[in-house]
C-alpha cells in the first residue's frame, strides 16, 4: 500500500540520523578538552548552529514526514478493517436470521404434522359420538400418529 514510500522515508531519516551523530560527536569531544582556545570555540559554534541545525532539521523534517505516512498507512487499515468488521456483523446477522426463519419453518411443519392428524381423530370421534359411524379417516403417514389413527379404525 506505499511500502516503497515508506522505506525511502524510513532511508531518509536513517541517512540524515548518521549524518548527525557524527558532528555532535566532534562537539562533544572539543567539549570533553574543556579548550578555550578562540579557533576551538568557533569550530564548536559553527557545528552547533550550523552544520548540526541544519541536519538536525532536516533529520526532523523528515522524521515528521515519515511518521505522518505510516500514521495515514494506519488510518487506511483500520478504515478497511472496519468496514470488514461492519460487512462481517451484516453477515453473521443475515445468517442468524435466515437460521431463525429456518427454525420457525421446521417448528410449525413438526407442529402441523401432530396437530393436523389429531384434529382428523376429533373429527372423527365427535362424528361416531353424535352417532355417525359412515366416517372414515385417510391415514397418510407411517409415523407414530399415522400409527395410532389406523389402530384407532379397526
């Protein structure tokens, strides 16, 4: 997604970085002299506010400009990865749903399959209680219910 952007960046302040450390080293060791000789103190002046600045600033500059990519880099990924999430959740909801009509079919196809024979056998029973022995009943199934409405004929 940039890798290559981000690793020129990533060289630039790595380069400017070694460039730095070796001026303030030659800072540091006229320091460690403790000269006050005039030339060593000009030599010091010019690296500090000089040559040191300089690359210091454009050390940081690129520093800014590198961490400012990869936090764009890191805003982008989340990005997609929310609205993988999101697209995720909208699935698993449509799933879930879809799984509870498929329950709510199952259930009143097993409930229909109970109560449908039995209503035949009220109707029959009340049709012999009220004295009407021509009723017949059609047994369709084999299962338990279609089992006991045949016995129930003899």
């Amino acid at each position: 997604m940039g890798s290559s952007l981000d690793q020129q960046e990533f060289e630039k302040v790595h380069t400017l970085t070694d460039s730095y450390w070796p001026i303030e080293e030659q800072v540091m060791k006229i320091a460690r002299q403790r000269s006050s000789d005039p030339k060593a103190i000009e030599t010091v002046s010019k690296l500090m506010l000089t040559d040191s600045r300089a690359v210091f600033y454009a050390a940081n500059d690129a520093f800014v400009k590198w961490t400012g990519h990869n936090e764009e880099l890191a805003h982008a990924i989340s990005a997609k990865a929310a609205a993988t999430y999101h697209s995720s959740l909208v699935l698993l909801l449509i799933g879930a749903a879809a799984g509870m009509v498929a329950v709510l079919l199952i259930a009143l196809w097993t409930t229909g399959s109970v109560t449908r024979p039995l209503r035949e056998a009220a109707r029959l029973i009340t049709s012999v209680a009220q004295g009407d022995l021509t009723h017949k009943l059609e047994v369709t199934t084999r299962d338990e219910m279609g089992t006991i409405l045949a016995a129930s004929m003899i």
